[in-house]
C-alpha cells in the first residue's frame, strides 16, 4: 500500500514498491502555498510540519492509512484507493498527484528541485536492491567415475566356488525386439556401500540413509608409499593429523576416503583379497583410533577405501565397522580410480542402489573435480 501525507513543504511515502520508504523535505519559508497552515491531526488535533521517521501518530488513526484523511489547516483532504491499488485524490485545489499515484502538494522554488532529486535517487536505489542476489556459481571440469564395472570376475570377500554374480539374458532384439536381463549378486558386492544397519541393529538401512548426506565434501589420504611396505597396514589419528597439517583440518559432514593402491590388484581375486596359507586375508585397512578421529572429532558422514573392507584384512571382529556404523556412518569399499582425485576439493555423489532393508547396495561413485 501506497501512503501519502502532504504537510508545509513536506511528504513522507511509505512501502513505495514493496519497500518502505520514507522521505522528509525540510521546510522552506516563503513557499509554502498561500492560506495553509500546519497540517494537524484530525482525530486529536495535534500539529505536524514534517514526517521524519514511521512512528505511528499518537493518536494512532489522525494520519492517513486508517481513516485515509490528511487535515490542512481548514481543509481536509481524503485519498481514495482505486481497485488497481492506485490512489485517486478527490481533494481540493491545492494537491497534486503525480503518474506514480503518488499525491503530494505542489511546492515551488527549490523545494521542487529537492523534492525531485530526492525521488529519482530514491527510485534509482528502490531498482538497485529489487536486483535479484548473486548465487555461487560451480564451475565443473572433471567428473571421476570411482566405480568399478560389476561382473563374475568381481573379487568377493569370501571366496566361492561358484560366482555370486549371475547375469542371465531374458530377452534379445531378435526374437523380442529389446534386450534385458536377470541379474543376481550379494548386496556387499563390487564397489558397495555398507548401511549402518549391517554392523548396528535398529539403526538406517540403505534406503533410509538421508539423501543429503549422499553429496558432500571428499578427502583422500594417500597412504601408498606406507602400504607398499606393510599390507597390513591401519591408517592412525597420527596419519590424519600430518595430512591436515598439509591441506587443513578435514571438514565436517565429509567422506573420507582412504587410497592405499590396492586397486592395482584388482584384476586378480587371488592377489586383492592376498591370503596366507592359512587362508586369512592381508590387505590395509582404517585403525580404530584413526576411526574415532574422524568419527567424534571431525563429524565425518562417511569413510572409504580401495580395498575389500574398511577394517584390515587380518582383522577377526570387525572394530571399525562395528564402531562408525554405530555412530550413523557409512561406508564405501572397493573405490577405483583414487589417482584422479585430488587429497581435498572436491565434492563426492554416492548413488546406491536403494534396496529396502538392505544392509548395503552396490553403488556409482562420481567425483566431482571443481
């Protein structure tokens, strides 16, 4: 709404296109209009030359907005609103309305001169703050495919005689004019990802992870070089904080993703899962106390690694696991193409497979490189 006073060589406008507005001209003797005297109020005859500010009149309803009558000396004047929302001015000689709609009373001289600077630059900052905010812009260059492609020859946890993976053709172009087929395969197969409901009972399954915290930050720690001397190796809390001196503390709400170089066996299941003779599995893993880290003191929705499992390969009891998916994180095994990630920067979208109930999913890892 659109209110107007008119008061000795002043006029006040407030929420002028959706922002209030509030103008004040001081006065000058010698042009004010012949025979007016001080505006007062009409309801409790207060006096009023000027309007500096929008406190309410005392009285509450003398100015206009309520009653819409605005009292000069002898004359009232009443302002009328049309039903396009523009006010009319059914006054006496002696007000003007300008084609904003806006009524004000004419002035002379310099009054007029300020009068029309002061609008114009009103007007002028009025357009500069309805210009819409200016959003972040990401600029993508790369995105990283971190999935490995599912097939029988997928190295498993455990090892089978028989492939867990199973693909059968139901339907060919020949004969259907489609193709289709049947898939069969563990949900922990293949780059995966385990639910906190596969180590934590009660707690998410697949489906029931919250989406947001399936597009976040993503750090990489490289721990190649350690792991090309001990297969067994557990990243510690003293890894963590020597990487952080490097790039900066690790960000809250982050994937973690640890990079042993373990995919460079990938091709072969006897080499990837690498058991002893006694058939326990020696490949590197996140150490408890590293785990915590990232878990209470760092607030991470998620860890990661190019291995079989988030826990070492010796490991008989599955701390980590059994720790972090307690606390509501998850986690992401057997990630690729680690090389082509930089340590922080960019951002991770994991895309499970949302199985209702399930305990894990195979997942697409993309990376997106700003």
């Amino acid at each position: 709404m659109n209110r107007v006073h008119a008061a000795r060589g002043a006029f006040s406008v407030t929420n002028f296109g959706g922002i209030a507005w509030l103008a004040r001209l001081g006065h000058e003797t010698g042009h004010e209009p012949s025979g007016h005297k001080k505006s007062h109020c009409v309801s409790c005859d207060s006096s009023r030359t000027a309007f500096a500010s929008l406190t309410p009149h005392p009285c509450a309803t003398g100015w206009p907005g309520q009653t819409g009558l605005v009292s000069d000396g002898p004359r009232a004047h009443s302002l009328y609103r049309l039903p396009s929302g523009r006010q009319e001015n059914r006054s006496p000689a002696g007000m003007a309305q300008t084609p904003l709609g806006t009524l004000v009373r004419p002035i002379g001289g310099k009054m007029k001169i300020s009068a029309t600077l002061l609008f114009v630059s009103l007007l002028s900052v009025l357009l500069v703050a309805q210009r819409p905010a200016t959003r972040p812009v990401v600029h993508l260059r790369t995105v990283v495919d971190l999935t490995h492609p599912l097939n029988a020859s997928t190295p498993t946890y455990e090892e089978t005689k028989e492939p867990t993976y199973r693909a059968n053709t139901v339907a060919t172009f020949e004969k259907d004019h489609y193709f289709a087929r049947e898939i069969c395969l563990p949900e922990h197969f293949g780059t995966h990802l385990d639910a906190p409901a596969h180590f934590a009972k009660g707690h998410w399954t697949v489906d029931q992870i919250p989406p947001d915290r399936l597009m976040t930050r993503l750090v990489v720690l490289d721990e190649t070089a350690k792991v090309k001397n001990d297969s067994d190796y557990q990243l510690s809390a003293a890894d963590i904080t020597s990487w952080e001196k490097l790039h900066g503390q690790i960000p809250a709400k982050a994937v973690v993703v640890l990079r042993t170089g373990w995919e460079t066996r990938w091709n072969s299941a006897k080499d990837y899962r690498n058991p002893d003779a006694k058939g326990v599995m020696h490949f590197p893993g996140f150490g408890l106390d590293a785990a915590r880290l990232l878990v209470e003191g760092r607030k991470v929705y998620g860890l990661g690694i190019d291995t079989l499992s988030i826990d070492y390969g010796p490991s008989p009891d599955f701390p980590v696991h059994q720790y972090s998916l307690a606390h509501s994180l998850y986690h992401l095994e057997n990630i690729a193409n680690l090389t082509s990630v930089p340590a922080n920067g960019a951002l991770v979208v994991v895309a499970p497979m949302k199985l209702e109930g399930g305990s894990g999913a195979p997942v697409r890892i993309l990376a997106i490189v700003q």
